[in-house]
C-alpha cells in the first residue's frame, strides 16, 4: 500500500484524556483535582465580526473569545468541588460529628517545599481554622529540625476554604530532606445540606487540564470563569453493569479582569504549555 505522506512530528501527538483542578482565582492558585471523570472537552469559542469599508474589502476581527471546557464528573456528590464551582450561588450548612483528637498528618521527604502550601487532610466541618486545643494553630515537627513556631518557621493559610500550612526558609530549617508530622484537632461533618434558589451570584474560580504525553506534558489553563449550566443528575438502573451516576458540568471562562488573578495573564482568556511538539 502506497501512503501519502508520513508523520512528521511523532511528539506533536496528543493522547489521552487530562487532570482537571480547579482553584480559587489567585496569582499564585492552590489546585483541587476533581478526580475521575468522563468526556473531557475544551473548546475555544470566537466570535469574529467584520470591519466593513466603503472603498475596500471587509477585514475579519475577533470581537469575543471564550474557553468551555466540559465534562462528566463521576465524583459527582463531592463536597469540596462543589464549593469551589458554586460556593456563592449555594447555601452549605454542615452538622458536625464528634471532634477527633490529637490528629496526626505525615508529610514525607520530598513532598513539601519552602513557600509552598501543604493542605490538611481533615477540615473542621464549619471550615475553621484547624488547632490544637485552643493553640489556634497546629503544631509542626520537622524530622531533622524538631518543633517548627508559628509565624517564625511556618504560617495557616486557607486556601479555597481549605486549611493548610506554609514553611518558611527559617533560621530553624535546614533543610527541606525530611519529614513533616502535623498534628491537630478537629471536627468533622455527620452531613452536608446543601440549599439553593434564593441567589444569583456566580463563583469565579481557575482550571487546569494537565495530559502526559508519553511521558511529556501539555496542559491548558484558564484564568476566570464560572459554571454555565446546573445540575443533571442521569441515575442509572439498580442492575446496571455501571451504576455510577455521574454530574456533567459545563464551565465558561473569559477575560481575567485588570484587578484579579497574575498580573501577567490580565486581559487574557486561556493559555497552553507544552514541553514538546516544536
């Protein structure tokens, strides 16, 4: 069989589906994976008008330019997605379960970094700050380094409603090849209602859609947008093969205004990143 041509770029093909994260709109955003989900999709969207003349040929110009990207979430009830895509539209009223003491969270070697948030894997379900009695703070043992001190060697930090913390490149740390223990108290949620209707308000919020590429990386981000449609929920039959009922989500992004987000994406819609394909 005689063929037409060949591939030119073996590294210019693109595979697979992609991690969506979202954030909060920040310069510096605190990602959360929405975990398993079907369908990924993102579209540019341009709405191109013409310039007419009375002496000369019509030139085309790009009046609006919006990304969607879409999807079927299969983590469809999670508590913590919901809030960073519909936080202000919605009303979220926990009923807390019994407090658990003296929580221990390890952070190990090579998974943390000076200036780099570390989030808490348990939140007070009223979305406090997480402490240790009445400390106001949890506490931070460092492998090598031992007792970290609040605002000295690390800071708590929340970030899209999840507590965390932030070390420091203090006089105390030596080095950033060791362990973190974390230890805390809190209190979390028996149940979640969540209500709706009586808003209009819309969350802003960043996402991020990362795909490896043979062991190579292309990743699409978009810097202010908001969801476009509400919820549908496709239940399943109780003796289907796949019983999973998944929530698709459709979500626009715009222009980042002048005052939000980095400074360099301003004016901006959407990027992408890739490390090959040139």
């Amino acid at each position: 069989m005689e063929y037409q041509t060949t591939v030119q770029d073996p590294t210019a093909i693109l595979r697979g589906s992609g991690m969506l994260e979202i954030s909060a709109v920040a310069a510096s955003p605190s990602w959360t994976d929405v975990g398993a989900i079907q369908g990924l999709k993102a579209t540019e969207e341009l709405e191109v008008n013409a310039e007419e003349n009375d002496n000369t040929d019509s030139t085309d110009r790009v009046t609006k330019q919006t990304l969607t990207i879409a999807c079927t979430l299969m983590e469809a009830i999670s508590d913590g997605v919901r809030t960073l895509i519909r936080g202000a539209l919605d009303t979220r009223t926990p009923t807390a379960a019994a407090k658990v003491n003296d929580a221990s969270q390890v952070v190990q070697s090579g998974g943390w970094d000076y200036n780099t948030f570390i989030p808490i894997e348990h939140q007070n379900s009223d979305g406090s700050i997480l402490q240790i009695d009445t400390t106001g703070h949890v506490t931070v043992v460092a492998g090598t380094d031992g007792s970290l001190t609040v605002v000295t060697d690390f800071d708590m930090v929340c970030s899209n409603g999840i507590w965390g913390i932030i070390v420091k490149d203090s006089t105390k740390l030596t080095t950033i090849a060791q362990t973190l223990t974390i230890g805390y108290d809190y209190t979390p949620a028996a149940s979640v209602k969540w209500q709706t209707g009586d808003k209009s308000e819309l969350t802003k919020f960043m996402a991020r859609i990362t795909t490896l590429n043979d062991d190579d990386t292309f990743v699409v981000t978009a810097y202010y947008g908001n969801i476009k449609k509400g919820f549908s929920l496709d239940y399943q039959k109780d003796d289907a093969n796949d019983r999973r009922v998944g929530l698709p989500v459709e979500f626009i992004f715009k222009t980042l205004p002048d005052t939000l987000g980095n400074a360099a994406n301003q004016g901006k819609v959407w990027d992408s990143v890739q490390i090959s394909g040139f």
